[in-house]
C-alpha cells in the first residue's frame, strides 16, 4: 500500500529521524553520531555534522567568527571543541513548529468546533516567544546539546554543565507558557530530572525534580480542554510522569502531578493520538515489548497489548488515513516491516503495512544483510508521508495522498442556516450538522489570521447501517436527493435515498458516477474473487495443490470478468426505483478501469503501452490541451454523451478528478502537477491551465474554484473572456430576436409591418472588443505562519508601467513585498492579500461555499471555516459572481494603492464600466478601462493627463507652435510621443463610433507633435498623414510634410502634397527623399521648369550605374579579346530625352555620323498624342 517516496543511502544503521511540519526537511543521525539534514523533496544534503566528536568545520568557523567580531581568544575551551558524544534526540523548533504543535494538542483534547486559528496563538511572530525566522535543529548528545540554526548556518551549543553537569537526553518545548518571557526548552535529564532552559538569556530557569528515578528518555506536551499545558516524561525506570506546564517562574522547583507505573524495564517513547468525538490518548511503548494506551483525562489504562510476540517496538506513531479507515497505530521492530494496529482499544490486530524491502532498489541490499527498522516517524501534517530509518538508510514512503475522507456535502436547505454533510465511519453513515454562530458577511473585514469563524455547533448523527467498514467514497446526485457509497476494494455499492435513508439501489461494482444534470448514474459491475481459506497445519501436499489450483481458476475468472465489464447507465424514476437505459456504451472493446461524472460521462480503458496514441479530437481546441499533458500521462479517457452513450472525444489524458459547476459552463481536469480548464459555452474552449501540483479535490462556485491540495487551499478565479465566436453568437441571438419580432408584428399588422425607411443602423455587437480569458490564483490557506509565494506566480506589468512605477530594480522590489496572488493562466494580476489562514491537517473534503466562507471537512470529521470576507477576496469573489456593483462597494475598505489590482481583475471578468468607479485607479489603468467601456471622453482625458498636454495643440499654424518656448512643449511633446499610439487607437474608435469631437482633438495633439521633424516614428507618422487626409485637415496635414520627408517617406509627403494641390511640395517630396525618378515624371506632367535639371541629375545617376559593374560580370569577361589596343571600345551612356529636346551628345557634336548616332541610345519619353487640327469651316 506505501510505495516508495524518496531513500537516502547510509553506511549505518540511522537510530534517530525527525519530520519538520512545514519545510521538505528530514533530520536523522546515525549510530556513529552523524547528524544530516536532507531535502527530501529535491533530494539535497542542507547540512551534515559530527556531533559525537568535535566537528572541525564548525570550530574553524566559531573561531573566524570571534576574530571578526573583534574578541579576544578565550582561555577557557570553546564549546565547539567539547565531544557530543552518543547522539540521544532531534527535534526542529521555530515558528512554524510552535504553532503546529500548539495547534496539534488543542485540536486533540477538545472535540474540534472551529477552524486551527480560532484560539489565540501562544505568540506571534513578533512576541518575545517568537524566532525571528530562525529555524533551529536541536541535537542532544551526552555531553552538550548543539542548536543548529538552518538559515544563517550557525549554532550555539549548551554544554551539560550549564545543565548541572547532567547529559540532556531529550527536549521538548513548552509551547505556552504563561509568564511571557519567552521560550523555554524542556532537557531531560540523566538523573530522573527535568531542567528548563531559558532560550533568552541561555540560563537554566527551573528544575522538575521528584518524579523519576531513571534517566528521562522523552518528554511531550498536550494541552487539556481547559486551555492548562501538561508536561509528560517517560523515564528507564518504567514511570510516566505528569507535570504542569504553566508554572510561574517564581517557583524553581516544581513536583509532578501525577506518576504512574507504565512498563517494566523503562519506557521507549510516548505518542500522542486523536480519537474522533472524545478526548485525546496516549500510546507508550516499553522494554517489556508492551504497547499500552492511556486515557488522558483520568490517565487510566485503557488496553495494553503485544503487537509483534517476543520483540520490542521500536517507535510509535499515531495514524489516520482515509485509505485504510481502520488503522490507528504504526509502529516497527527491528525487521522489515511497518506494522499496522487495526482498531487498537478493543481489537488491536496487527497486521504489516507494507514490507520496505519491496520498496527499496535491490542494489542497496546485500545479499547477505537483511533489512531492519531502528525508527520511525510520520509527517505532523501529512499523515501519507511515513520515514523509517533502517541499518542502509532513511527511507521515505507515500501512502496514497489523492484519497480524502469518505464525505459528500448535502445541498442545504433553503431558509436554514445549517450546513450537513454525510459520511461513513465504520459500519454507519451518519451526517454532520454545523453552522456559525455568526455569519461572516456582516461588513467587518476580518484581516487578522488569529480570528477565525466562530462556529456554533457540530452535531453528529448516526442515520442508518451500512454493509462494509472498508474505504469507501461516497457522492451525491445533481438534485441531492440521492447518496451513493462505493467500497471500491469489496467491491460493492449502495445508493440511498436521503430524506429516509433507504437503500434503493446496490450490487457490486467498483467504479461509480454521477450525471451533473438529471439523476442518471453510471457503474461499472464487477465480480468479487472467492476468498479460499489457507490449509491448516498437517495438510497433505495433494490438497495444497488442489486449492492452489481453485486460487488460480478463481484469479483468472475474477480477471476475466473485469476485462468483461460493460458500463451500465441506470435512471432514478419519480418513485426512487432505477431504471436501466443501457448496458454498454459505443466505443472501445478494452477494459475500463474508472468513472468520472459530470455533465459528460468520462470512461477510462487500460490500454497497452504500445497502442496509446492520442489521436485528434473533435474539439479543434484540444490540441493544446493535449500538449501540455500528454506527457504526464498516456491518453486513454474518452468522454460520453449521457444521451446517446456515444463518444464525443478522442482519446485524451486521464485526470485524476474532474469538477463541472452547476450551470455547465466551465469544467477542471486534474492532473498530476496542473489543473485544465476550459469553456464548455457556446462549445468547448480551452482557456488555459494552472500550475498546482498534486490537488486533491475542487469545487465549482460560479466562476469560482476552490481546490485542496495536501499543503494549501487555492481559489481559481474564472472567465472565459469574449471570443469572435461568442460575438457571432451574440449576433445570431439578435438576429433570431428580430426576425421573431418581425414575425409577430407581421401577424398582427400583415403587410404594413414590412414598410421600413432607411435610416443610419448602429449595431451594439460590432463594438464589442474581444477580451481574452483570465485564469487567477489566490492562495486561501497554507501551513505556513509566514506568507509564502505561490509556485505558479507569474507577474505581468501593462505597457508604460515600468515608466510608470520607476526603475526595474523598484518593480523587482515591489514583487518581493507583494503577496501571493498569480496564476498559471492567460492574464495574471499582484496583489497585496491577507496573511494566510492555515489549513487544517491531513486530507480535507471541500465541501463549497456557504455563508461567506468555504467549508471543509477534515479526516476526523471536524468541520472549518476559511474566511472570504477579506475585501480583496471579498470584492473578487462578488465579481466573480456576477455582482460587479457589490464588488466596488467592497472595494472602498481596501486602501486605494489596491485599487489597481481589482481593477486589473474586474477588466478580466468583463467589468470595466463598473471598475471605472473605484477612485484609486491609476490613469494608465483608467484609459484601458475608459477604452474597454467605450467611454472616449474620458479615455482622452486620461491620454491628455498622462501626457502633459492639456495646453499643447491649441495653436492652429506652426508660426503660433514656433513662438512658444521650448522649455514649454518640450515635456508636451514628449509626452504625446510616449502615447501616440494610444492616441491613434482612440482616433480609430471615436472614428467607429462617429465621435469626431474627440477624434479631432486628439489628431490636434498628434499634429503638434508631427510638426517637430524627428519627434514621432516614421510609422505613427504615416497613420498620422492618412487620418489627417481623412479628416480633411490640410493645414495641419501641410506641416506634416516637411517630418515625413525627414523620416524618408516620400511617397506618403507626396500623396499629402497632391491632397493638399500643392505641386511644388509634391516634387520637394521626391526630391527630398532621393526618388528622382518619381520627381522628373512629376515635373514632366505638370511642366515645372525644374524638369532639365531633373532629367541631368537622372542620367548622372543611370551613368554612375552602368559604371559601377559588379565583380561577378567583370570575372566573365576575362576571356573577352579586343580587336584594337590602342582604341578600346568603349559604351555610350544612356541619356532620356523627352520629346521636343536634344541629347547632349547630339549638341557636342554639330554633324554626328550615322553610326555614332545608332551608338548613342536615346530614350525617349512617351509625350500625349497629338490631337489632328480641327477642320476649318469657312462661313458661306
């Protein structure tokens, strides 16, 4: 059941191993006394040490340090070059740990009603208890106790005599003390004694003393409902010891509470374990190879019990997973195995978990060495994650971490304000009640993380029997009238009606789901393996053959059954009794081996390796969808209609879970290190992905989605954006609206509703801008007390932001002081959000949003709240929902500096003209909204603040632009040119939409800016020229000659020239830009007298051609001969002579021979023909 995480080699046996809760950081030492901390995540050594002897690295460094500081060499030994000795404990303290482990004992002595913050803290991260982000690894050895601080890489060691020379032999810490003085670590000592060492002032600050007469071996704290903190000790001398942990300082000595005699021969560790609806027990196991568990309000003995016969437990842990329901207890002895204790208070059954010898690489295994566990350990937080330390090295398993609690959210009912939920525990389906004492949208923004909802009641009721005990998942159907359970590993299912808990439907079956829209569900029957009891002791070989015989013809007929299975799709009627509408779907003959529900039916088959080709799909927009995830899995999930039972995809990707919102508008896909979402309306449409790794379950809220992954709570804000298909829809919509008016109108006036007059027509649909879709990540929860940035963060400035805001380095500051708000999808925003909440331990259930907050259930079956009403949450998710106008008003308790990111976010959803209210905004951020919306006005009222230009473009002539002083424009004109391009798309929409008013202004802007030669990019300027021409604004199209002939556009100065029906500017135009071709025919059709000079500096240009020859024609001439050296032939140039004048070479020579004159080619211009004379009428 565990398969194998990561493993990290050893030369020795590991003997002690640690779990920090927050970080992927394991600590373990081995039996030569050398400490690692190792990343298991990215599988890397952060720090390795000898703490049995003196470690030379850390010497050499304590040394370099005091030369540095200025201190004089001591003359005592430094306490870096005292022996550890035998490494005894490890243990991680900073702020995350002494909040969890604050947290962890209150939530398990009291029957959890609220979320992990409700109660306050034992300290912020201010507090004089905090350390200030220091994040320590204490190590306890015989001979001093080393504090290692993983962040700056510098440690402090305590040594015993600081301790009244007694060797520290473990340590816990207080996390709660009442005097306020900051935090204090608990050492056990060697001679039955318990010292409090003050982590202020490094002192011994008080003793235990009168409770054991052994060394103290481990210590642990829980905390009794009444809020007081318990200290308890286990010692060699068999005795668990009960102190008070809250004593003031004023007392130095402090005697014990309770003792009791726990096992013979001393007592090995001590665990502390939840139990669901009851008080919290304690587990301790001993030399005597006993496991003994304690009630911790009358610390009565409850059981005691021999797990594995005849050898002592090396480590315990407490355990709950959804997966295996019935297990309690972990533990290990010096073998193999992780043994499981199966319903440890009445029936203890041991049971191995799983064989770590199976797990790790054969290669590390000698042939002759046998694996064995010296220790154990399971994550504070994640419960699927379980370490073991054994004698070739730490290995680290997962147990199934996709499996969440076996609960389903029912629908509530309307007018009431309690919520329920109904799940199995054992043998029974009962239903959870819980509501809040007060609800959350009550206009108080709730920011601080230390005030959580106050939730009123949990009510557990049992409702009716159920057949199995095993994991099971249960679900509702779309009108939630109807729970299916589903015990996947019997396999078997039931389906209940909910308003009397009767079964109406079961069989056997593995795979189950249900249809989003009616109460249509599909299952997959399968058939149940005869179970064939082993031989007893003095069987006949013959009869173990013969039920090895049966086993096998059972497996095979099991397997052929499987591969068999059809998927069957059953209807509930009005009277609850199923229908059945088919037996099998159209599609693929191979074996399904999962379900998925939702508006479309999600069929997986096991296909071969081989065989698995995705092939193209009947969504176009699938393609990209297939790319991104092709590579994680193999594409083997086809998707029905619930209609016809006919495909309608190709093969896609398996997703591990999929979520359809109630109007079966959008839909995720959940893979292994990203969630797919895309538009199911007008048709299906891939808007993007993001990047959460490893989600576990999500809900649809509108356009909001909630996803739990086994470390945080995210929120994926939504919108498909507007498409060109989505404004022909719009289009076809009114068209069909229209042709039904006409149609009605038409019946009741007949002909005369035909009549129409002509008249301008003015369509809303033309005008919508496209908007692309948006995909944002907030970050609700974590386990971090710190705000820790989202992995998918992607930051994204609009155009002119960085101008804006300042430098880069300012923007990268900006970033880093920022909170976690990203996604991985098309538009992604920054946002400064509340501290995060914490998310509850273990596997959760998100059950949706209620009252203003999200509800989740955790593996105990404890409901909490996460808080939305934060106005930047708040106001998303009002926006989100569709109350834009809501979402403003919640916006002004936000400080107007976030104006701008909701803002950003309501442009995302489609509400500019609403966002165009918040007051914060700033202008660059205003003119995209005032776009969006179609307020021009305003947009160029924007463009002009922005630009500085209020005063500039009033002159009307260049005479009136010239007397004003430089000094005056020139921060005008600059800042007409930073946004010129602004200032073309506001005159193509006022153009769009016949406001020539502000088109005209803004062209008198640009035009300013156009009449400084060099000011404006040549291809703003030739937009500029045309929308001038357009307008019919020649006298300031004419001082935009002379700038585009300085950019080299001749032909647009020229095309301006000829709007203008100014000849001489046109042949400037080509002159200026070296077209002298284009300028002698002009000259030529309009008869300038500049066309001589003209034609002379054309043929100087075609001469300098025809003499400058390339190297390529030279090199194929070398084989020409000449006829006469001394006269070398030599081309005569080309010359154009219109018609009417005389070649220059003509004019040389007076009378030229014949075949000269053939040389001398002689273009001729073509000249208009010549008209005949008209005939003369002579007048009789």
């Amino acid at each position: 059941m565990l398969r194998l995480r990561a493993f990290r080699p050893s030369n020795d046996k590991i003997v002690k191993i640690q779990f920090h809760p927050t970080q992927p950081w394991l600590a373990a030492a081995d039996g030569s006394d050398a400490v690692v901390v190792w990343d298991w995540e990215n599988r890397q050594v952060l720090y390795e040490l000898n703490a049995g002897g003196v470690d030379a690295k850390r010497l050499v460094g304590a040394q370099l340090q005091k030369l540095a500081e200025g201190e004089s060499e001591s003359k005592s030994k430094p306490t870096e070059a005292i022996r550890g000795g035998s490494v005894k404990h490890l243990r991680f303290y900073d702020d995350d740990v002494r909040f969890w482990q604050w947290w962890i004992s209150r939530t398990a002595a009291v029957d959890a009603q609220s979320s992990p913050a409700q109660f306050s803290p034992p300290g912020s991260s201010g507090s004089s208890g905090s350390t200030r982000g220091r994040r320590f690894l204490v190590i306890c050895c015989e001979n001093k106790a080393i504090f290692l601080d993983l962040v700056t890489m510098r440690a402090r060691d305590v040594p015993k005599q600081l301790l009244e020379n007694k060797a520290p032999l473990c340590v816990e810490f207080l996390p709660r003390f009442t005097s306020g003085d900051g935090t204090f670590a608990a050492f056990g000592g060697s001679d039955g004694n318990i010292r409090l060492l003050s982590l202020t002032n490094w002192q011994m600050a008080q003793k235990y003393i009168g409770g054991h007469k052994g060394s103290v071996v481990c210590l642990m704290t829980f905390m009794t409902s009444s809020g007081e903190t318990l200290l308890v000790s286990g010692a060699t001398d068999g005795f668990i010891v009960v102190w008070n942990g809250d004593n003031p300082l004023a007392l130095r000595e402090i005697s014990p509470k309770l003792s009791l005699k726990a096992h013979d021969g001393g007592v090995h560790g001590m665990e502390m374990a939840k139990i669901q609806g009851g008080p919290p027990q304690l587990i301790t196991i001993g030399a005597d190879k006993t496991l003994a568990i304690w009630d911790t309000t009358s610390f009565k003995e409850l059981r005691r019990i021999k797990p594995i016969p005849k050898v002592a437990c090396q480590s315990v842990a407490s355990w709950c997973h959804p997966r295996a329901p019935n297990v309690d207890i972990l533990t290990c002895v010096k073998d193999s195995h992780i043994w499981a204790i199966e319903h440890a208070t009445y029936m203890a059954m041991t049971r191995p978990l799983c064989d770590l010898s199976l797990q790790v690489p054969s290669a590390f295994i000698a042939a002759t060495k046998k694996l064995k566990a010296y220790c154990m350990t399971v994550h504070p937080l994640q419960p699927h994650f379980v370490a073991t330390g054994t004698n070739i090295g730490v290995i680290l398993s997962e147990f199934d971490a996709k499996s969440i609690p076996p609960a389903a959210a029912l629908l509530p009912v309307p007018g009431s304000k309690e919520h329920s939920v109904v799940y199995t525990a054992e043998k029974d389906l009962n239903l959870l009640s819980f509501q809040l004492s007060s609800p959350a949208t009550d206009g108080r923004p709730r920011t601080d993380i230390g005030e959580a909802p106050q939730i009123l009641k949990q009510v557990r009721t049992r409702v009716c029997p159920v057949p199995h005990e095993t994991f099971s998942q249960l679900s509702i159907s779309s009108s939630g009238k109807f729970v299916s359970v589903v015990w996947p590993d019997v396999p078997y299912f039931a389906v209940y009606r909910v308003s009397d808990w009767a079964m109406i439907d079961s069989g056997q079956a593995r795979f189950f789901a249900w249809d989003s829209c009616k109460e249509r569900y599909a299952l997959v029957e399968a058939v149940a393996a005869p179970r064939i009891l082993p031989l007893g002791k003095g069987g006949s070989s013959k009869k173990a053959k013969e039920a090895a015989a049966q086993a096998a013809a059972a497996a095979a007929a099991a397997a052929s059954a499987a591969a068999a299975a059809t998927v069957e799709i059953r209807i509930l009627l009005d009277d609850g009794s199923p229908n059945l509408l088919t037996k099998s779907l159209e599609g693929r003959p191979e074996q399904v081996i999962g379900l998925q529900g939702g508006a479309l039916l999600g069929v997986a088959y096991k296909l071969p390796r081989m065989s698995i080709v995705p092939s193209s799909s009947t969504f176009s927009t699938l393609e990209d969808m297939g790319r991104t995830t092709i590579a994680e899995t193999s594409a083997n999930f086809v998707l029905y209609s619930w209609e016809t039972f006919k495909p309608i995809s190709g093969m896609l990707p398996q997703p591990e879970w999929s979520a359809w919102d109630q109007t079966v508008e959008y839909c995720a896909l959940a893979y292994q290190r990203h969630v797919v979402i895309s538009s199911l309306r007008p048709q299906y449409r891939y808007l993007g992905n993001v990047a959460i790794a490893g989600a576990t379950g999500g809900v649809w809220h509108r356009r909001q989605l909630f996803i739990a992954t086994p470390t945080t709570i995210e929120c994926v804000f939504v919108d498909a954006g507007v498409s060109a298909i989505d404004v022909e829809r719009m289009k076809r919509k009114e068209e069909m609206k229209n042709r039904a008016a006409q149609g009605a109108s038409t019946a009741e006036h007949g002909e005369l509703a035909l009549l129409t007059v002509d008249a301008p027509k003015s369509s809303s649909q033309d005008r919508i801008a496209l908007r692309p879709p948006m995909l944002q990540v907030v970050r609700l929860a974590s386990f971090h007390t710190a705000p820790s940035i989202a992995p998918f963060v992607f930051t994204k400035h609009t155009k002119g932001e960085v101008e804006a805001t300042g430098s880069q380095k300012d923007l990268e500051d900006k970033k880093v002081a920022d909170v976690a708000i990203g996604g991985g999808g098309v538009a992604v925003a920054v946002s400064r959000l509340p501290i995060e909440q914490k998310r509850p331990v273990g596997p959760l259930v998100v059950v949706g949003v209620r009252d203003g907050v999200l509800w989740i259930v955790d593996r105990f079956m404890v409901a909490h709240a996460i808080w939305l009403s934060h106005p930047g949450i708040r106001c998303r998710c009002l926006a989100a929902h569709g109350d834009a106008v809501s979402a403003v008003k919640w916006a002004f308790r936000l400080g107007r500096e976030h104006h701008d990111d909701l803002a950003q976010f309501m442009l995302g959803m489609g509400y500019a003209t609403e966002a165009l209210h918040l007051p914060g905004i700033s202008k660059r951020l205003e003119y995209e909204l005032a776009m969006q919306s179609g307020d021009l006005k305003r947009a160029l009222q924007c463009l002009v603040t922005l630009s500085n230009s209020k005063t500039l473009g009033q002159e009307a002539d260049a005479v009136s632009l010239a007397l004003t002083t430089k000094e005056k424009t020139s921060d005008a004109l600059q800042g007409i040119v930073k946004f010129s391009k602004e200032f073309l798309e506001l005159v193509d929409a006022a153009d769009a939409t016949a406001q020539s008013e502000i088109s005209t202004e803004a062209l008198k802007k640009l035009a300013v800016a156009g009449a400084v030669e060099g000011a404006l990019d040549p291809t703003v300027l030739r937009a500029l020229s045309l929308r001038l021409a357009a307008h019919g604004e020649m006298t300031r199209l004419a001082l935009l000659v002379n700038s585009m002939m300085g950019a080299g556009h001749g032909r647009e100065a020229a095309i301006a020239a000829a709007l203008l029906g100014d000849p001489a500017i046109s042949e400037k135009a080509w002159q200026e830009t070296g077209m002298i071709a284009e300028a002698t025919l002009h000259a030529y059709a309009h008869g300038r007298p500049s066309l001589k000079s003209l034609l002379e500096r054309w043929n100087r240009m075609l001469q300098l051609e025809q003499e400058i020859r390339p190297t390529e024609l030279l090199s194929m001439e070398k084989e020409a001969v000449l006829e006469n050296l001394a006269e070398p032939t030599k081309k005569a140039a080309i010359e154009i002579v219109p018609p009417g004048l005389v070649a220059s070479t003509q004019q040389k020579k007076a009378a030229p021979s014949t075949a000269a004159a053939a040389a001398t080619p002689v273009l001729m211009l073509e000249a208009p023909p010549l008209r005949a004379p008209a005939p003369q009428t002579v007048a009789s």
